[in-house]
C-alpha cells in the first residue's frame, strides 16, 4: 500500500497542467475577442460559457451582446462573493439552520476555536483571501476563512494557523499535524476581529488565540 498511495495525488497534479493550458487558452481567446472590441478585457471571457464561446468563433454569436452579459454576470458573482456561506448543509445542498454559534471572545479577550493541530506559537497576524506567497512573511500567524490545498504551499512558512471554519479531519488539519504547525480552526470572525501585524499567540492544544 505505500508504495502505490503517491499514485493517489498523481492524477490531480497532472490535471493541474491539463487547467492551466485550457486557462491559457481561454485567456488567448479573450485577448483576441477583446482586440476586436467585442470584450472590455481579456479577463471577461471567464465569464461567459462554452456555448456562447464557440458561437462567437464560429461567427453565430451576431445576436450575443458579450459586455452585456459579463456585466450581468460580474454583479451576480460579487453578490455571490460577498454572501456569508452556511456553516452546515444537507447532503442535498439544503442550509442547515444552526442556533448553537458561540461568541469566541472569552472573558480574558481571548478567541476560542477548536484546536487542530498541537502546539503553541506566537507571531504577527497575516490576515489573507487569497493564497498569495509574497503576501506574507515566514513566522507570521496565517488567518484565513478556508483554506483548500492550494492554501497549503503557505502553511510551511506560517508559524500557526487560524480558520474561521473546519475541523479536526480537514485537507489543512491534516497537513498542519503533518508539519508541525499549530492550528485553530472554527474561530467564528477571525479575518474581521484579528488585524493585520497584530501579534497573537496561538495554542492548539487549548483551542485559543491571544493577544501577545
């Protein structure tokens, strides 16, 4: 078994290559759609579908107006941006209404979460929305609302980590105990009620975050 569980992550890092060069392609395709005024940037071809793509290529899309729909469809996806997710849903992708949300803020000032990852560590925080390498320093405290495994690369600079969702067996628990990196995860608000070079100190064990 351990000599075939590499196998395991190898079809999702050679799918990597396979999105970046339809990436590539769709960006080209945008550049070109914008050359000839048909697009505002090259950026707004991600949000218009197949369909309409190949009409406009193969010169059928005369009745599709492109700005009008990537306006349409930019308000819709930051109204989607800026909607708070549910914490619980059904496996038929119901919300599920939940009254037990605790205030984090404990007596001494501290936030309590649920401690995912052991160990303590102290260090500026790093608040991020976005996985972006050059946006953090090692040592610094990454707190973040989620993290998916693009996220992970940044977890070996972090000195600990902060979410405002997740548990014990998640894709970042699971790494942070893999590297050693202290974790609270479940910190209802951390990126809005912890700020930016704020130093904390973040003990996995205990489930808490304290100012230093």
């Amino acid at each position: 078994m351990e000599v075939y569980t590499p196998l395991r992550e190898a079809p999702k890092h050679y799918a990597m290559f396979v999105f970046q060069r339809m990436r590539a392609a769709a960006l080209e395709l945008g550049r070109r759609l914008a050359e000839r005024n048909l697009l505002d940037t090259r950026d707004d071809v991600m949000f218009l579908d197949r369909v309409e793509l190949d009409a406009v290529v193969r010169g059928e899309g005369g009745a599709l107006d492109l700005r009008a729909l990537v306006r349409e469809r930019r308000v819709r996806h930051e109204r989607h941006l800026a909607e708070k997710p549910p914490d619980f849903v059904r496996s038929d992708g119901v919300p599920v209404p939940d009254d037990r949300r605790h205030d984090p803020v404990a007596a001494d000032g501290s936030l309590r979460g649920l401690g995912t990852s052991p160990g303590q560590a102290t260090g500026p925080v790093r608040v991020l929305r976005s996985p972006d390498p050059s946006a953090m320093r090692d040592g610094d405290v990454l707190v973040v609302e989620f993290a998916d495994p693009g996220w992970t690369p940044l977890f070996p600079r972090a000195a600990a980590l902060v979410m405002e969702v997740g548990g014990l067996m998640s894709h970042a628990a699971v790494v942070a105990r893999e590297l050693g990196v202290p974790a609270v995860f479940g910190v209802a608000g951390a990126t809005e009620r912890l700020q930016d070079g704020q130093v904390v100190r973040v003990d996995g064990e205990a489930g808490t975050v304290t100012p230093a």
